[in-house]
C-alpha cells in the first residue's frame, strides 16, 4: 500500500508518495472500494487525473463527486429495477432468480440488483418432498447459490416490497403437460375436513403440482371423515377432473377411477329378488311408488320443455351403502328403446328408475334437465 506525507506549498496543502502505484487509476478505485463499495463504474464515469502529487482538496473533492456519481447511478439502477419487476408481474414472466440466503419464513432471492423474498409456502413441493425427513430450514439451507425459477407476485417499490412464488412458475410450465381424465400416482399431503390435497409426480420423478381430491370425489360411499380413507404420505392414484387456470387450482378425484356403480341401469347395483332379501328391489308402477323429496318438483318442470312427452317412475330400490343423502338425478348411459330414455334418482340409499319419454336426443335430455334443475331450488 502506499505512503503518504503531508506538506503545504504556496497555502495549499498537498499531498505526496513515492510509489508510483497511485498514479493509476485502479489505485483510486482500491481506496474507494475499500471505504465506500463505489463501483469501478462510476469511476470511469467520473475519472480522476493521474498525478503523482496530488492536492488534497482536490482529492477529497473528487472522492466526493464520485461518491454522488455512484449514488446516483445505484438509484438508476434499483428505479430500473423496481420498473423491471412490475414488468415481470404484469406480463406473468418467469425469472431464474440465486438463492442468497434465508430467514425464518422464506428464502432471500436476487432479483437483479434487489433481493426478494419467496416464502416457503409458495415453495414447489418437489423440494420437501424429495427430502420429506429435513426440516424446511435444512431444505432452505442446501438451496443457497442454486437459481431457482419464479414469478413476481408482488411489486411494491414504495414499501420495498418485492415478493416471489416458485409454485406459480412450476405451475406455468407443468400445467401444459396435464389435461382433464389424465391418472396420475400421487403422494397425500395435508388433509382437511372439505378434501385432501395431493401432490402429482411427473416423469422426472418430482413431485410439481398439487391438486384437490374434494370429500365428495375421495369414494362412490358415502365418507364422513376424509382421514378413514387418505392420510398424509399415503401413495394414491388420482384422475385430474378440472383444471382451473385463473385460480391455478388441479381438482383431482380418486372414485372416479370406477364408474359409478349405478351409472347404466338400477340393476347394476340393486340385486334381484331372491338375492339379497325380497325388499332390494321392487317393480312397481308409477302409482305406487312415493317419490323421493324434491323429484315430483323436477317432474313437473320437466314436462314444460318442449319435447318431453311423460315422466314416471318405474323401480325403485335400496342400495347396501348410502352414496349420498342429497337427490341426485341424471340420464343413465343405457341405450334408449325407441322414444323412452331412463334417468336414475338417488337419496341415500334408495334409488329410483325413471322412464322419460321423449323426442329429445341424448344432449337435448341433458340441456333440459339443466335447465330444470336450475329452476328448481
């Protein structure tokens, strides 16, 4: 390092060394660098004279202009920045952001001279599961220097606020590789009362997206409590039933990997008289089966469309397990014999056949009875 001696000539002081190493500019930008982290940049932007004898006045005059050179030039840069990051919010953009560090919510990412923050939870799940044993922390820990892909979610320059998410990136990308009726084998996260949650594995092996199984697609049984059924870790197969890209949401179902068992006609799962007792099914006409609450509503409605000629009820009979306590109706997929069309009506475990007689088609019934059902509360 060099040495300096202080003298005054003509009132001014001055100041002198004998090494001519200073007499570079890299000299200044050492000094600089070391007392106040000015970039070599703004040096260049505002170059000192080389000189072996140097006015001290001078000196600490340009030692100041370059101090604001560089200040100025860092809130370019950040202003800069700030506008870039909106930019990537707006557009949906994906930035491949470093790692630099982490605290007790989330991880500290370099967004080009900022730092943001992604908080666990918006973590892609392919990281703890890959490590299900470590500690968030632990998983945080071994993440530093690696780049990670993400989305700016927020962008709030005036509270210095810069906020990431890696599930909505993993989502961009991984949501062009699924499509509805895909089966994919999962692993069970967190399980709530409404549903479990269920995290997809790719062909990589990862674990990218996590979807919904709602309580009421986990089994055709009726099920009170999801955990009888899913825990968290278990392995299950799933079928992706929607897709939702505004609200980025995978609705997933695990019954539906089986038809429903009364989805062609009532015998398919009601057993013939002699099989399970003489009450499991019985052939009645219209007359003499009650209907069950909120059907006779429907059939009034559904003889004003246009086209349906008669509704009446034809079966009835009682399943061995409840599906579901509320009316459910729909059109079976059994082949119409000329004009008639059967519609099957569940409530708990009893089950009505229905016989419409019609001139609609397939499609035309289904409009119909949506049009009703709409109509009826």
């Amino acid at each position: 390092m060099p040495i300096f001696t202080g003298t005054t000539i003509g009132g001014h002081p001055y100041l002198f060394t004998t090494d001519a190493y200073c007499t570079h500019p890299s000299f200044f930008t050492s000094i600089l660098n070391d007392t106040t982290k000015v970039s070599k940049l703004c040096l260049k932007t505002c170059p000192i004279k080389r000189q072996s004898v140097y006015n001290t006045q001078n000196f600490d005059q340009a030692i100041h202009k370059v101090i604001d050179t560089s200040h100025e030039a860092i809130r370019r840069a950040k202003f800069a920045d700030w506008k870039a990051a909106r930019a990537y919010q707006a557009n949906g953009f994906i930035f491949e952001g470093k790692v630099e560090g982490f605290n007790g919510g989330g991880l500290l990412i370099r967004f080009l001279s900022l730092v943001g923050f992604l908080p666990f939870p918006l973590l892609s799940p392919s990281h703890s599961l890959k490590e299900p044993q470590k500690a968030i922390q632990d998983i945080a820990r071994g993440l530093i220097g690696s780049l990670i892909a993400i989305k700016v979610i927020q962008a709030d320059e005036e509270n210095r606020k810069l906020i990431f998410s890696e599930k909505e990136a993993v989502w961009s990308k991984f949501t062009k590789m699924i499509n509805v009726g895909d089966i994919f084998a999962g692993r069970v996260g967190s399980v709530e009362d409404y549903g479990a949650f269920i995290h997809l594995r790719f062909p990589d092996g990862l674990y990218h997206l996590t979807g919904l199984v709602h309580v009421s697609e986990v089994s055709w049984d009726l099920v009170q409590d999801v955990r009888d059924v899913l825990n968290e870790g278990d392995e299950v197969k799933v079928k992706i039933i929607n897709i939702d890209q505004q609200k980025s949401r995978i609705t997933l179902s695990t019954k539906r990997l089986e038809e429903d068992p009364l989805l062609e006609t009532l015998d398919k799962v009601i057993a013939q008289d002699g099989l399970a007792g003489s009450d499991s099914l019985s052939l009645s006409n219209s007359s003499t089966i009650e209907p069950l609450p909120g059907l006779e509503a429907i059939f009034e409605e559904l003889l004003l469309e246009n086209g349906i000629d008669d509704v009446k009820i034809t079966r009835q009979g009682f399943e061995r397990r409840v599906v579901s306590p509320d009316l459910q109706l729909w059109l079976s997929n059994a082949p119409p014999i000329g004009k008639t069309f059967t519609l099957l009506a569940r409530a708990g475990r009893q089950v009505q056949e229905i016989q419409l007689t019609t001139l609609l088609d397939q499609e035309g019934i289904k409009k119909a009875l949506q049009r009703v059902l709409e109509r009826v509360p």
